[in-house]
C-alpha cells in the first residue's frame, strides 16, 4: 500500500483504450452502474465537470427512469473486479432492453460478457491494487468515454502531482486522530472529496469515519454536537475535519468559519484543511485525496492493522454466495 500511494502519479501515464470502438454510440448523457471503488471516479468528475449529464446508480438493476430517457443515455457499467454482481445484473438488463452499453473493468465476468456479445470496453491493468487505489486508472478509462478534453489536462499530474509532498501531514494527523471517530464535512461542491476521504478511512484505516455537506449539516447533524453533561462523553468521541475550498461561495465558507467558532467553543476536536488550487482543480482534488490516502494509511498503522485489504467485504461477499 505505501508503495501504492507513493507512485500514484504514475497512474496517469495510463493510456485507456476503447475495444469494439466502432460500436460505441456517443452520447451527451450517462448512467454509470458501479459500487465501491468503482463508482469514484464519475464523483469526481461530476465535481469537475458539474455541468456533464452523469446519474450515477448504486444498486441492483437500472434507474427507474423511462424508456425513452434510458436509450438517450450512454450506460457505463463500472466492475473493477468484473465480478460485481450489481453491475452484472445491470449488464444483462441493459442488453436485453437494447441499450446503449460500455463496460470498465480489470477483467473477471463482467469482461468476459462483454467480449462475448461485441460490447464496447475498456480493460483496465491489472496492477493488483485495491479498486479505491486505482483511482487514477479508472478516471482516465471514464474521462476516454465521456470527456477526452480532460485527458490532456489531467495527464500533467503525472508530473505535476507529488505524492511524498503530503506524506508527514498525512502522518501527523493520522497521530492526532487516534482514539478518535473523524467526521469530514465540504461544501456540496466537494461532496465527492469528503465522501472519498470516509472511504479511505473506512477501507484503508479500518475506523468508523462519516461525512456531511455545507449547509445542510448546519440544518441538523451540529445540533447534535451541541456539548451539554449529558452528552459529554458522546461528543469526545468525534473528530471533525473541515475541508475548506477558498473557491467556494463566500456564504458557504461563512458557515464554515461560524462553526469552526461554534464546535471550538464546545471543545471539539477539530482541523481545518485548505483546498488550494495551484495548477489545475485536477491537482487539487488529487492533492486532497493523496493526503487522505496518506491519513489513512498512518491511521491503520496506529491500530495495527493491515492498511491494504478489506477482510470483512471477502468476508461477506462469501457469505452472501451461499
């Protein structure tokens, strides 16, 4: 796993290439059928792209949408294994509904299928990492179907992106977060930032972690860390990470600084996190989550545990085989 994060710039030297190319209908809208790790990348580029057309469907199946609308969209169905049988499902839906399809994937079922009946894919490279830690790879591989614009912008982290820059942040906040349940709270901007670093602190630094959105939160989760005695031993188990985006409306980073105010004077844990932007939003969304990568790899050293495999998902992936 260090080496994995210590070299995930080299992730975007990766250069996808669309298989069955001639198949492949472009259209202006997509649904992306994908879980996990596998559904991070069309987050980020909804963050990036706000404008682009992308539903992003965490479930069994295809959106309840009407048919006409279903056939206007491209459907991209996302397995980094191949074997997710979320996506599978959706897979054979699609077909049988004649849809529009395109599949990512390492390998597994889920490729097998689309080789078999001429569908439109993209093979990943099988390099043995987490899907989590293959973000780089993946975004590439979406961005080849939906945006090839951004590949030349995105491309520069390559060089540009220095993940040992971030490592003893990292290291040090993963320290002060020991004992600790972290909260990460962003703009609605940034959902898919702080959604990300819950991710990496759920599967790589195997703790509890959570995360909300500017301002909805400050409507009700912050009532709840509202310290009286009663509730005293409950708030101290929290620690709460603010990522602050100087680009974001100035009314948003208003109710940031109130309740960094607001949680201080209550003696919560709290760290601000400033998203700077140096060369590009590319950089500074992948800066972010090199830190979080770094965060939560530190954080799982701190408990002992191993921060590159998820036995409780084997675990149930087994289970509910039988």
């Amino acid at each position: 796993m260090y080496e994995t994060i210590k070299n995930f710039n080299k992730q975007f030297l990766y250069k996808p290439k669309i298989k069955n190319k001639k198949k492949l209908k472009r259209k202006l809208g997509f649904i992306v059928v994908g879980m996990g790790g596998s559904a991070l990348a069309p987050l980020i580029i909804k963050t990036c792209k706000p404008k682009l057309d992308i539903i992003i469907h965490n479930n069994y199946g295809l959106p309840e949408l009407p048919i006409k609308t279903l056939k206007n969209k491209l459907i991209i169905l996302s397995s980094y294994s191949g074997n997710t049988e979320e996506v599978i499902e959706a897979f054979k839906k699609a077909k049988n509904m004649n849809l529009d399809i395109v599949v990512i994937s390492v390998g597994g079922k889920l490729l097998s299928l689309a080789k078999e009946n001429n569908i439109p894919y993209i093979e990943l490279p099988n390099t043995g990492i987490q899907p989590r830690s293959a973000l780089g790879l993946s975004i590439k591989a979406f961005l080849k179907i939906i945006e090839e614009k951004e590949l030349r912008k995105i491309n520069k982290l390559a060089k540009n992106l220095k993940p040992t820059d971030y490592e003893k942040d990292g290291k040090i906040l993963a320290q002060k977060l020991k004992n600790y349940v972290p909260i990460i709270y962003a703009s609605n901007n940034n959902k898919s930032l702080a959604y990300n670093w819950k991710i990496k602190l759920n599967e790589t630094g195997k703790i509890p972690a959570f995360y909300n959105i500017f301002p909805e939160l400050n409507h009700n989760e912050m009532t709840g860390f509202d310290v009286k005695n009663t509730t005293k031993k409950l708030s101290d188990k929290f620690y709460f990470i603010i990522l602050k985006d100087l680009e974001d409306d100035i009314k948003i980073l208003k109710r940031i600084n109130i309740l960094e105010k607001l949680y201080t004077d209550r003696n919560l844990k709290i760290k601000i996190i400033e998203l700077t932007k140096k060369e590009s939003i590319w950089h500074k969304i992948f800066s972010s989550l090199i830190l979080a990568d770094w965060i939560a790899y530190y954080t799982a050293l701190e408990y002992g545990q191993n921060p590159e495999q998820v036995p409780m998902v084997e675990e149930f992936k087994k289970l509910i085989l039988k």
